[in-house]
C-alpha cells in the first residue's frame, strides 16, 4: 500500500502543530539514528517466544492465528457489531495480567537475556538502559481499527538518545506492520517487513510513526523495546514539550539497566 493511498486519518497527527517546533539536541552518533534490519538467532530467544505464547493463551495455534482462538473470535465479532471499544482487545488484558503477577520475574528474565544477545552487540556496548519489560501489540486482521495513530515517541517525554526494537513474533509487513518514515521530517513512510528473528531497530523517538487497519487475513503479533546506550542516557532528562519540571522516566521509574554477564 502506497502512503499516498492511506486512510487520511492515519495522518492525522496530534502533535502535527509542533512537529516543527523540537529540534532534539541528542548526542545519539548518526548511524543509530537510521533504520536497520537486526537480525538474531532465535533458539536463545526461544524462551521468551514460548512465554508470549502461553500469556497469550495461543494453545496450539500460530501466533498469527491469534484470531481464530475464543478470545479472537469474539474480538472480530465484536468488531462487525462495532463495539469493539479498542482495537487492543482482550488479549492485551491477558499481556497485563501476566506483566503485573509472578510471570513478571521470568519475563523480565528472558526480555534481559534478548538485551544481551540482540541489543548490546548491536549497540556497540555491554551497558543498556531500557523498558523493564517490552510493549505487546496484537493486530487482529479486518477490525476496522488500527493500533496508533502518527507520533514519535519524543512526543511522550522519551530522550532522545532512546532507539526502538521493534520485534515481530509472527510475519509482518503491508498493513501488518508498523509504517515509519526512515529519517526525521522526510515523511517517506514504509511498512517493516520482518519474521521472528529478524526485527527493525529504528529511531522512533524523532522519526514518525504509526499503524493502519490489518487489511491481511493474518494477525501480527510484535513487542517494542525502547532502549539507550548507559553512556548516552541521562537519568534527569526533562523535555522540553513537557509543562513538569521533572523527569517523566527514570531508573526505576520505566527504565531498568542491564549489564553483560
Ligand atoms: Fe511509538
């Protein structure tokens, strides 16, 4: 699908008015700041792949069958009745249900482990500051919803210094994907093409992004992970879009930091 040929509210964003107005002074170094295809081995992750499946109570089917379980058909249902009041959906109650009790340590455990493997080598360094645990999102094909509208994250308080990993579970692209445009302001927005096993870090604290309606008859499932170099990271950072004189995440407060073993 061509951008140009998008829903026009895909492009309404909230935050349209002052896209202008933020110029980062983020020491981020250049080539962190562009797209690029991370590819890992999957048998280290295995564990983390298999948790995600059991919260999301997949049973035996594929990830990107997620729709055909109960709890999916009831989404779509819902969603032909037009009462589906999210496009998240149950599942991401099964998501918050399972980060909030004893899953947590082990996931948290396992999102580490994914830091160390994936993350640090391609960050170039053995210290990393990042989201405790990832943030889960499932697509359901044909809701006539998507799953976010046209942002950066930097809109939301986040530092600069702060890159995405964006990571599909199941096999993305098109309208099952996340569309972002490759460098900040240039607005030439593509889907991520990816599989498990081969995710996109990208910098979506400058760079633009969001979804559009699952058109595909399969449902993406993928976490992101916002993650800083420890020596790029400022723990007291206050943004200047923000009305509070303080820091909106700090560690312990949104961020962990993980060390090589
Ligand atoms: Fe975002």
């Amino acid at each position: 699908m061509e951008a140009s040929k998008l829903p026009e509210r895909a492009f309404q964003s909230k935050t349209a008015s002052s896209s202008n107005t933020f110029q980062s002074k983020t020491a981020l170094p250049q080539h962190l700041r562009l797209q690029k295809t991370v590819g890992f081995d999957t048998a280290p992750q295995d564990h983390l792949f298999q948790l995600i499946g059991q919260i999301l109570e997949a049973d035996n089917l594929p990830l990107s069958e997620l729709h055909k379980t109960q709890k999916g058909l009831l989404t779509l249902r819902l969603a032909e009745q037009n009462q589906l009041k999210s496009s998240r959906g149950p599942f991401e109650k099964l998501w918050r249900r399972a980060t909030g009790n004893e899953l947590r340590g082990e996931l948290l455990e396992a999102v580490q482990n994914f830091v160390r493997l994936v993350v640090m080598p391609d960050l170039g360094t053995d210290c990393v500051v990042h989201q405790p645990l990832p943030t889960l999102r499932i697509h359901l094909p044909h809701t006539g919803k998507n799953l976010g509208g046209r942002h950066r994250d930097g809109d939301y308080y986040r530092q600069p210094t702060e890159v995405n990993y964006w990571v599909p579970l199941t096999r993305v692209g098109g309208s099952n994907s996340l569309w972002a445009e490759s460098e900040p302001g240039r607005e030439d927005f593509r889907p991520f093409e990816g599989h498990w096993g081969s995710c996109t870090r990208f910098w979506g604290n400058q760079c633009e992004h969001y979804t559009v309606e699952n058109e595909t008859e399969t449902t993406r499932v993928s976490f992101d992970l916002r993650c800083v170099p420890a020596a790029l990271y400022d723990d007291d950072y206050r943004s200047p879009l923000s009305k509070k004189d303080k820091a909106h995440f700090r560690l312990g407060q949104g961020y962990i930091r993980t060390t090589k073993v």
